[in-house]
C-alpha cells in the first residue's frame, strides 16, 4: 500500500510483520449468491463471527479458535492443517492455484473483517499475483473495511434484518459500511435475506437506507435457505417484498436464491 494510502486511511505507519489467521476451511466451488452466481472461485473461510443469525448455515465458522482447519487439496482429499495459519503459508497455497480456471478469491466466514489486520498484510501479496478479491461481509464492521478497502475488487456486503435474524438490528453501522464502500473502486452489492418472518417495515427501511446512499446498486433480495427452524418466503411474499423495495427508491432489486444450495455444493 502506498504511503499516502495509509495516511489517507488513517493506520499506524507499522503492520504486524508476521500476522496469522484462524481459518475454518479453504476450498473450490462455485460462488451461489448475488450479481457473480455461478463463478469458480478459491474460498477462504475465515473463523469466528461477531454475530448470530438465526439462519446461520455456517456454524463451524463460528467457532474464534478452531484448533485445525481444512484444506481441499488438488486430489480432492480434505487435509487437517493447524490453526493459527501464517501469512506465508496461506499466501504459498493461494498463489499456486493463481492463473488457474478461477475467477477470484472469495474472502467469506464467519466474518473476515474481524481479521482485518491480517488480511492488511496478505491481500496486497494476493493480488501481486493476480488474484481478484471478493469480500462476503456481514456489512456492519465498516473501520475494519476501511484498513483494506484498497485491495478489494468486489464487496458483498449483507443489511441484516432484526425479524430475520433474530438479532436487534446494526442500521448505522450498515449506512457507514455502504458509504464506505461506495467511495472505494470496488464493486459493491447488498444482500438481504428474508424468511418467512421478515417485518415489511424493516425491509422498507433496509431499501431506504441504500436508496439514500447508491439508489443504483444491485441489491439481491435472497430467500432464506430452510435451516434451524427458519422458513423460506413464499413466492407471492418475494413478488410483494421486490415491489415495496423498487417503490423505496431502488431501481435494481433481483430476488435469487442461493445457487450452490440448488447444486448441492457447499
Ligand atoms: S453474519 Fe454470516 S457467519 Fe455470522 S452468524 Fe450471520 S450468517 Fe453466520
């Protein structure tokens, strides 16, 4: 990162030298969500999450300390390594499937902004080599965004609903997150996702909030997966639901549901 880059962010001129990461898993599939459905990528799957969605379908990655993570390796055979992973050898293995028939690394979780400091010191390493990098995030932990906003080529940041999830609402801090990202050269989508219980008003609110800030920007209203007592919406819901959200000021709303689910991928 440039110099005037850190300045302009605002970070301590020094970066941990030899930062590690706790991982949960690092393997090949297709992207199943938003704008990019269907692309291969290179999957990251970052440890521990400040958050407990109702719908988590994820919960291995929940976990802040796992002791090992897994490697998909070329034979298809899933390897133990151990937890925490240094910079350098995360990086080694990434940048051996550079080149390859993959469209970017997917950073995912958990949530990878709560490692942000080591994703500061490897992304610009990554994307030396090549590499795109998208971000899945849960959309609320918009400093950490800022520490490596520079080395983001795709954002996917979620607006998490209160009815949904479970959890009392982060509006703030997902206005901040969206103005964030939208002053960056990444490009940026939103994901809600709604069940069966999502509060009308609250998905009016989320459409506002983004209409206020990028009244352009694809926002992908996705249908929860069924998982843990959660329900999918019903067809007529999503008809509705995609209407109130264009009369708020939206003029991209897609409904698509999770595709790897569709295919049976992880
Ligand atoms: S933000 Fe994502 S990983 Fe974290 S609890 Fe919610 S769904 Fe799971």
């Amino acid at each position: 990162m440039a110099a005037g880059l850190l300045f302009l962010y605002g970070l301590p001129a020094m970066l941990p030298r030899n930062p590690e990461a706790w991982l949960a898993e690092v393997f090949c599939s297709v992207q199943g969500e938003g704008p990019l459905a269907g692309v291969r990528q290179v999957f990251v799957r970052f440890a521990g999450c400040h958050r407990r969605c109702r719908f988590c379908d994820t919960s291995a990655a929940l976990l802040t300390r796992p002791k090992t993570w897994m490697l998909e390796t070329a034979t298809g055979r899933d390897r133990h390594e151990t937890n925490p992973v240094a910079g350098e050898r995360l990086v080694k293995i990434l940048s051996a499937l550079s080149g390859g028939p993959f469209h970017s690394i997917a950073l995912t979780g958990g949530e990878p902004l709560l490692q942000a400091e080591f994703l500061q010191a490897a992304l610009p390493r990554l994307r030396r080599v090549g590499w795109k990098i998208y971000l899945e995030t849960a959309g609320d932990r918009w400093r950490e965004l800022q520490q490596i906003l520079p080395h983001l080529d795709y954002i996917a940041m979620d607006i998490k609903l209160p009815g949904v999830t479970g959890q009392p609402g982060s509006w703030q801090a997902h206005r901040k997150f969206l103005e964030v990202a939208t002053a960056s050269r990444a490009s940026t989508f939103v994901k809600i996702v709604a069940s069966h219980a999502t509060v009308a008003a609250q998905l009016r609110r989320a459409a506002r909030l983004v209409a206020a800030v990028a009244p352009l920007m694809p926002v992908i209203l996705q249908p929860a997966t069924p998982h843990a007592g959660v329900c999918a919406p019903t067809a007529p819901q999503l008809w509705r639901w995609q209407q109130l959200m264009l009369a708020a000021g939206l003029r991209d709303v897609r409904v698509l549901p999770q595709m790897h689910v569709a295919m049976k991928l992880r």
